[in-house]
C-alpha cells in the first residue's frame, strides 16, 4: 500500500470539508476521485500529500522526501524562470548538482513533448504546454505517488484527451501510484482503474466503480462499452448523491 485514509475528517471554522472518509491506494493504482464542488476530493489530496493534517482520523503515506509529488489545477511554475529551470527546481531542492539536475530536466520536458521549448517563460507558453511542464517538474524526482488535483480544468476538450493520453504513457515508464481529482465523469472512468464517488460536502464515499480494461486505454476506449457503462454507474452514483435526504 503507497497511501490511505482511515476514516479521516477535515472540519474549519466555517463547518466540515471532508468525511468521515476512507480511501487506500496500492503501488502502481490509478484512482479517481469523483464528486460535487465543495464534496472535499482537493481536501482529500492535500492529506495525501502532506500539507493539511486531518482534524480525526489516520493518514498514511509513502515515506521519505521526493516520494509524493502533486500537480494542481493551475500550473504553478515560477513565472520568471525557463520551463527547464522550472522542471529542475526539485531535484535541486534535493541537492542534485546543477548540471545533472538540468540534465535530467531535459529529459523530462523531452517525455512531455516539450523539446525546444527549453528555454520559454511560463507566459510563452500555451496552457496545455504549461501544464506538460508542471507534470514534468512533478514526476523528475520519479515520484511513487502521484497526485493531480485537476490539471485539466482550464483546457480545451481536445488538450485535455491529448494530456489525459500523455500521462498514461508518463505512468507506463515508472508506473506511480496517482490520484486524479476530477468533476468530469468521463474524464474520471478513462484516467482511473477505479473511480470513488463522494457526496456534496462534507464528502463521503457514496460508491465505487472499477472499470476493467487495460492501461494505457487503447485507441477507441471510449466507443467502448465497458467505457460507457462504467460512466453511466458512476453519473448514477452521483445523482443518487445529489438527491436530497427524505
């Protein structure tokens, strides 16, 4: 097991975010996290990596610096810096000498199709290219768990399959764990081997669905059958969530 959580609840000031609720997560799985806006999925990323402590309940993670890394919605890149010094920032956070970190960086960007853009600003590129940099900076230090709080949001539909292909090719090379928080349903059966449904806020776990069918999806998945049942059970799910309590 790379992470879980154990019947975990996030409270603030302003009343309950999350649970309780309970996930685990093997070596290599990738799972979605499906739910309403304001259900808790970013709440529960953030206890997987470690920056929001739960107000009850056990979180248990991958052990060790490097080991967990996250991607957020917006890319997050320092907008002074290159996408390659960008990309390099952890590995010299770590102590990497520069030029093996930049080294190393370049390899990265070169997995995510970003050969020759070295050398751009943030501002220089476009919001899919962005988001490839974010991805690379996050897998360089080879992460076994990887977290993407959605990271496609803010792109066309076309970038978004383009990029959802992209990081099930990334996954095949070093096969991380990931957790992939996502409203879009579709989006959610084609990413993920299971995808968990939570209520409205403070989300709990209302289902889960496992879809069976190979990763990377192969060309045509979503003609599929299996691709459409699975996306008809977890909208089900969600609707059966919405409806209100008698």
């Amino acid at each position: 097991m790379i992470a879980a959580l154990s019947d975990v609840s996030v409270a603030y000031a302003r009343g309950s975010a999350l649970g309780p609720f309970s996930m685990s997560l093997a070596a290599g799985e990738i799972v979605a996290l499906v739910g309403p806006s304001g259900c808790g999925k970013s709440t529960a990323l953030r206890l997987l990596a470690g920056l929001e402590q739960p107000t009850t309940g056990t979180v248990t993670r991958a052990p060790g610096r490097g080991e967990t890394a996250v991607v957020f919605q917006a890319a997050t890149l320092m907008p002074w810096a290159s996408a390659l010094t960008n990309v390099a920032l952890p590995l010299e956070l770590a102590g990497m000498p520069r030029a093996q970190a930049r080294a190393k960086a370049a390899e990265a960007l070169a997995l995510v199709k970003l050969s020759g853009f070295e050398d751009c600003k943030p501002a220089q590129l476009s919001g899919g290219m962005a988001m490839r940099a974010a991805i690379a900076r996050a897998l360089v230090s080879n992460p076994r768990l990887l977290l993407l709080d959605e990271p496609f949001a803010a792109l066309d539909e076309i970038t978004r399959r383009a990029l959802a292909d992209d990081v099930h090719q990334l996954w095949g090379l070093e096969k991380p764990a990931i957790v992939f928080v996502t409203h879009n349903v579709e989006e959610a059966v084609y990413m993920a081997s299971r995808v968990l449904v939570l209520s409205p806020g403070p989300g709990r776990l209302v289902g889960e669905v496992a879809i069976s069918a190979a990763l990377p999806r192969p060309p045509g998945f979503r003609t599929d059958p299996t691709f459409r049942d699975a996306a008809e059970t977890v909208s089900a799910l969600l609707a059966t969530a919405m409806e209100p309590a008698a």
